[in-house]
C-alpha cells in the first residue's frame, strides 16, 4: 500500500500532463513500456545498485527502453531516479491508467468463460455489462473448462457468476444452511 501512495502523486502529475496534451493513449503506450523495462530482474538490480549514479542508471534505463523515449518521458525518468523513484514505474502505471479509465469511462472486465465465445456472444455480454454499468468495457476474455458451463464477469469489486459451477456453489451453500 506505502508504495501506491508514493506512486499516485507521479501519476497523477503524469495524468495531467498527457491529459492537456491530448496524449493520454501515448503516455499509455510509453509508461507500459517503461514499467516492462522496470520490472526486469537485472533492471530492479540496476535501480538499487548504490554504485551507480543517476546518469549511469539513466543511460541503463534508456538502452533498455530502446532509446525511444520522448522528450517528456525522458524528463520524467529523470525525476524518477533524482527522488529514487524509478521502481515505482509499475505502480505509476496502475494508478495513471485507473485515472485515464475514469477520464474515458472505461472499465475493464474480465470475462471467464467455459468454452470460447464467438463473437456475436462477447458483443451481447459486452452490451449488457455497458447497458448495466454505464460505461464502455473492455472486455478481457479467457476460456476456463473448471467453470462447466456458462460465464463467470468480474469488473472492478463487482462479480457476476453467470456459470454452472458457480449455481452449484450456491446451491451447496444453500443447503448445508
């Protein structure tokens, strides 16, 4: 939890600044990268590595990003390392895409079902959850054989079991009770 709450202020700075660009899906793009190139073992190792200095672990970082960082990214890595805050790209990411989710009112779900959907069934579900939410979804789908039987929808606290194992659960609880 300590490290969403150093990260949030970076993200939100981040968010207000691709916000008044117009570049919230490039900032996307590049902080999704750059929270990849973070999360690499030798790359943690180089963060923490008190041997070497900001520039040293910038040109690390930058090598490993390709070297296609544009100039506002690269401004912003260099906060990063000058504050110690470079591990924290991952978090910042999390925190900066919930904030563009909420400007885009988008929300994500995660639909689980026991075959794999054809097309016209995911746009029904997708339809229903908008219908029921009031947003746009972004449907993320994987097919688990567990479920036996109809489709499981999480999208954000909120679960919607939809799948026979699910009905069983139930029905089990129910009469134990």
């Amino acid at each position: 939890m300590e490290n969403t709450t150093i990260a949030r202020p970076y993200a939100e700075a981040v968010f207000a600044l691709a916000d008044a660009a117009g570049a919230l899906d490039k900032w996307s793009e590049v902080l999704t990268a750059m929270a990849e190139v973070a999360s690499v073992p030798e790359m943690r190792d180089a963060i923490h590595n008190p041997n070497l200095s900001g520039d040293q672990l910038y040109a690390i970082f930058a090598a490993a990003c390709g070297g296609a960082l544009p100039l506002e990214a690269q401004n912003f890595t260099h906060v990063l390392i000058e504050n110690s805050r470079l591990d924290l790209l991952p978090e910042i990411r999390t925190l900066y895409e919930a904030l563009k989710n909420e400007r885009q009112a988008v929300v994500d779900a995660r639909i689980t079902s026991a075959f794999p959907l054809g097309d016209a069934q995911l746009a029904a579900l997708v339809a229903e959850l908008e219908h029921r939410f009031g947003r746009k979804v972004r449907p993320q789908v994987k097919v688990d054989e567990r479920l036996i039987g109809g489709v499981r929808m999480q999208v954000g606290d909120e679960v919607i079991d939809g799948s026979v194992r699910g009905k069983l659960a139930t029905m089990a609880a129910a009469l134990k009770n």
